[in-house]
C-alpha cells in the first residue's frame, strides 16, 4: 500500500494539519496578522469549501501565539434566535475560549465585557449571514461602537466569515464592515497545488505522473475542495498504484462528472438553476459579456463561486470542472436515439488496413445522420409555447450522443474540455490509442468562423496533438454560407473543417 497511515486529504470541514496535508499559507497568515495589529475589522467571504475555515483556523493559532486572545463561535442554525440566546451562546464560546468567564444577555452588555479583557482580543464568527434578520443590525450597530474606541480597549479586531457577501446584508452604511475591505482568501495557485500534492508524495511514496499536477490544477482552478477531492479520490481509489497517471486522473474526473454524489458540486448546480436562463446562455452561445457586479443574475452566480471577472473584463466560468458538469446537467435530455444509431454500424467500415482511424467517414456519416434527424424537438420555446429559437446546446449534444455510440461499440473514450471562456468546449476523442480534439460552433457569420480556428489550434498544440476537427453548423435554409470545408496547416497542426446542415423544422424520425 501505498497511501500514507499519518495524513490524507480532507474534503469535510476545516483542516488540521496533523491529520490532512495541508497548506500553512504563511504569507497569507502574515496578511491578516498585519490586518489585525492595525486594529482592522474586516470580512471573509467565500463559496463553502474554498478553504475560509482553514485560513482562519490557522490565523488564530498564530494570533494566539503573538499573546492575543483568540475565541471563534458559528452561529449556523440560528436564524430564529433571540439577541438573549445569541448572547448567552457567545457567552459560553468565549469563555471556554479565552478562560475568562463571560455571561451576558444583551449586545452591548456583552461587548462591553470583550472590551475590558486583560489581554487584546480577536472575535471570529462564522456563518453570520444565517444571524436573526431581528436582531442583525442591532449586533452590528453594537460592533460599529466597538470598532469607533478599538484603539482604547481590548477589542482590537473582529472578523466576519460568511458564504454570502456580508456589506450586501448590512443596511447600516456606518457599519465598520462597509467600510473596510473584504479580505480575499483566493484559491490554491498551481505552485500551491503541487506543494499540497507533494506533501501526499513524501510521505506515502506515491507519486504523481508528470503533467497531473497542473491538470488537477486546471479542472479545479485551485479551488481547494476540489483539490483535496481529486487527491483523495485517487490515492484512495488506487492505493496500490506506485504512480498516479494521467489515465488514472480521467478515471477520476469521470466520476465526478457522471457518478460523484459531491456537496460542492451540488451546491453549484443547485445556484445555477436559480439563474437558469444566464447560465445557458453563457454556458452555450460564444459571445462576450461584460461582468457586472450590479447586475442581480450575475452577482448571484459570481457569490456562489460560478462565474468571476476576467482580465478584459468580461465573465468567465470560475472552475473548469464546474462548466462541465453545467454542461452536461443543462445539456438537452437524451431521447433514445443511440439505439438507433448503434444499430447501423458496421464498425471495421471505419478503420483502415493498418487500424488507423478513419476520421473523414465519422464525421461524414454524421453529416448525413444530423440532415435526417431533424432538430425541431430543441426549439426553445416561452411561457405560452412560441418558438424562440434553437438551443445552441442540442447541435454539440447531437454530435456526442452520436460519437459516444460509436465509442461504446468500439470501446473508445470520449472526455469534454469546458473552457472557462463562455459557449465554448472541445471534446477530446480517443480510440484505440489515437486522439484528437473536435469542436463544434454555430456559425453566425465569417469572422467568428476564422477566429475561431487559431483557438482550437493553440489547445489542439497544448494537448501534444497534432490534429483537430472543426464542426461547423449551419442552418440547412442558408443557401450560400460564406464558409467552406477544407483542412489547412495552423501553427503546426491540421484542422478539417466540416459543414454540418440543420433543420428546425424537421422532427427526429
């Protein structure tokens, strides 16, 4: 066995960095060290599983050695509590914490004792969106008289974690919390990956294959739960394995897209369906747009850890891994066709003599199978049962369903690469030990055509391939289209271009 005895990694809960591998963040930690010798209140605010619980454990362990007094209380649960229940929890919490006995009822009584400590103090508290909406502004308006005289008592600093933006719940504009800043606990850099997978390779002797570092990094973004999920899932998946391959890494991004029963990943399915008509579109239709915190759709898919703003200022999917599970949960239900379509194949018609793929008579069969199959079943319609157009969604969706028939017959593999760039994603395609990447896009007019060659060059390039597919949809009542099949040489590999006709009018039959 390979998998360490000692530590592992953690999925559930604030890490203890002598039972799970963990990063110390020690420039972090000087951060917020920093913030509090200034006397600072300030918030941290974070999607669930990002790693704000670790961060501020580890800051009071340090704080607590710099002679402060430290006390943390989470207040979830308690959206129905009285100001007399919360004070006494408190009470309780900081007592036990601090050793000094604390029991008041009231918040300014309560505050008044935290202010006449002996020793400086830092009060945590976690949760405090899920605080009583009765009495959420009567505790903040107890903190801003605290935060106002901080340099005169014992008080120094307090700290607000919370999912949600917490200066968008305060209604008072004097709060102390509107104006300081947020404090931002950012995901795990790809450095800061390795270093956590490494801690693994020390001390169990399992290593991981060269590139599956930065690919757990990439699908992840460095999100720490999903970090710490793919190096569970494999070191406990293969704990006999001395070296973690790529292979193994697909095996695990698999089960996460098709099978894992994961909190994170439900909870993000579960915030997009709230925004459903935003999600799609951007999860499906290549167009640029502009991220803008005030927009309430946005603001709400960028809190719950979806969507964040790029360096040219438009939306981009926060976490690859996200989009593709997005991806797949809002992709058009299947219908049954892959019976259909597995019953027509005649699978050594689409290998050459010395077993090479034949590519061309793939995509040609599909051509023919998607001018038949009619795409009228997709037409996105509105509340009273008009016509808004087609799903962009349902034209790649036709593609896979019909590739991973084939691939189910000729036991290939198939994965799909969600970029975090809007409408856009490649499928990588491998059977018997070939692989090439094919994108699809819907052709809306010549630029975008041609733009968009360049791009599936560099990824087709950055996978090591030397060749890609170039789906290209068109409607069948466009009779002259602009763009052309072909295959052409682009910074050292070879895209073919393929024209697929549509028809919306048609029913599948």
């Amino acid at each position: 066995m390979y998998q360490s005895t000692s530590r592992y990694f953690n999925t559930s809960g604030p890490n203890n960095p002598r039972e799970h591998y963990t990063l110390l963040r020690p420039q972090l930690i000087a951060k917020g060290k920093q913030q509090v010798s200034r006397s600072r209140y300030f918030t941290i605010w974070a999607p669930r599983q990002t790693g704000k619980s670790t961060y501020f454990r580890l800051l009071a362990d340090a704080l607590r050695q710099d002679d402060y007094l430290v006390s943390h209380i989470n207040v979830e649960g308690w959206s129905e509590s009285s100001e007399e229940f919360l004070c006494q929890q408190i009470s309780k919490r900081v007592t036990a914490d601090i050793g000094v006995r604390v029991q008041q009822t009231q918040f300014d009584e309560l505050f008044v004792a935290l202010t006449q400590l002996p020793k400086k103090m830092v009060f945590i508290i976690d949760e405090i969106e899920q605080l009583n909406p009765a009495v959420f502004n009567r505790f903040f308006h107890t903190i801003r008289n605290c935060y106002h005289h901080r340099e005169d008592h014992a008080l120094k600093s307090v700290i607000l974690v919370g999912v949600s933006n917490i200066t968008g719940l305060i209604q008072d504009n004097a709060s102390p919390f509107n104006i300081a800043d947020n404090f931002d606990v950012p995901y795990f850099t790809c450095k800061e990956v390795h270093e956590l997978l490494e801690q693994h390779e020390t001390e169990s002797g399992q290593l991981f294959a060269e590139g599956v570092k930065d690919q757990i990094f990439h699908i992840t973004a460095g999100q720490p739960g999903l970090v710490n999920g793919f190096g569970l899932r494999l070191s406990e998946q293969y704990p006999d394995i001395p070296l973690l391959t790529y292979d193994h890494y697909l095996a695990v991004e698999n089960w996460y897209l098709y099978e894992a029963i994961d909190k994170n990943v439900s909870n993000v399915i579960n915030k997009a369906k709230h925004q459903q008509k935003l999600t799609e579109e951007l999860l499906f239709i290549e167009k640029p747009r502009r991220f803008d915190i005030d927009n309430e759709a946005i603001r709400y898919l960028h809190i719950n850890g979806l969507l964040k703003k790029n360096q040219e200022g438009n939306i981009e999917f926060w976490v690859p891994l996200y989009k593709k599970r997005l991806q797949k949960y809002f992709y058009p239900a299947r219908n049954g066709e892959a019976d259909a379509i597995q019953n027509n194949l005649i699978v050594e018609t689409y290998f050459f003599a010395d077993g090479q793929i034949n590519i061309d008579k793939i995509i040609r069969d599909y051509q023919a199978y998607a001018a038949r199959r009619g795409f009228r079943y997709f037409i996105e319609r509105d509340a009273n049962g008009k016509p808004k157009g087609l799903r962009e969604a349902a034209l790649m969706y036709s593609f896979e369903t019909y590739i991973q028939s084939f691939l189910e017959v000729v036991q290939g593999k198939s994965y799909l690469e969600a970029h975090v760039a809007l409408g856009r994603s490649d499928l990588i395609v491998n059977i018997r030990g070939q692989e090439f990447v094919i994108e699809g896009k819907l052709f809306h007019n010549i630029t975008q055509f041609e733009n968009g060659k360049p791009q599936l060059a560099y990824y087709i390039k950055s996978l090591g391939l030397t060749q890609g597919v170039y789906l290209v949809f068109v409607k069948s009542t466009v009779t002259n289209p602009e763009v052309q099949e072909a295959t052409e040489t682009m910074d050292g590999v070879t895209i073919t271009t393929y024209i697929v006709r549509y028809d919306v009018d048609k029913d599948f039959g």
